[in-house]
C-alpha cells in the first residue's frame, strides 16, 4: 500500500501558526477544526489550513516538519502567501456532503 505524508500549516482567525504531519489529512484537519486535540492547536483555535506539502516518505515529511518548526514566523508567512496569498482554507469543503440538483440537506427531494 502507498502512504502519502502531509506536512501542513494551520492557523487561527488572529493568525497564530501551527506547523503538523499528517498521512491521513482529511481526519486530521476535521480533528483540528473540531478542537478534538488537547494541547497547541485546541487552545489557539488553529483550525484553518493554509498549506501543504506531500511527499511519500515519512522520513522526508519528518524532516520538513522539522525544518518548517524551526523557521522564523516571518519565513512561513511568505511560505504560506505563495501558495495562498488570502489564506483561503485549503480544507473548508473537506468532508462535506456533495448534494446534488433537486436534492436537499437530508437527501430527500
């Protein structure tokens, strides 16, 4: 089986940074905006994702994540605004039913 690594970047609405690695990021973003994890992340609020990378070596993910974690704010800012110059949430649809013509919340007509 292939793993695919995610090494992301989330933040809050006041804008403070959190560097993560994922290998299932539709799991973890949906962790992250529900505030399910204790610690960094549940206290700032840091649930709206603004970069990622994927890479299919955990090792390589490892050491990214790592790199990211020692740059200065300043530096993954820029990172973050070359990708996502207005911060859109990468992950704002993830998860969401898809409905289709005709059809409502509950899939009724």
């Amino acid at each position: 089986m292939d793993f695919e690594f995610w090494v992301y970047i989330v933040t809050s609405t006041s804008g403070t940074l959190y560097v993560g690695m994922t290998s299932k990021p539709v799991t973890r973003m949906g962790q992250h905006k529900s505030g399910e994890f204790e610690g960094f992340t549940k206290k700032y609020h840091c649930g709206r994702l603004v970069y990622y990378e994927k890479y299919d070596d955990a090792h390589k993910a490892t050491a990214r994540e790592r790199q990211l974690k020692g740059w200065r704010r300043s530096k993954k800012i820029a990172l973050i605004e070359k990708l996502n110059p207005r911060w859109q949430d990468l992950a704002e649809k993830w998860g969401r039913r898809m409905l289709f013509p005709g059809e409502d919340i509950k899939g009724q007509e």
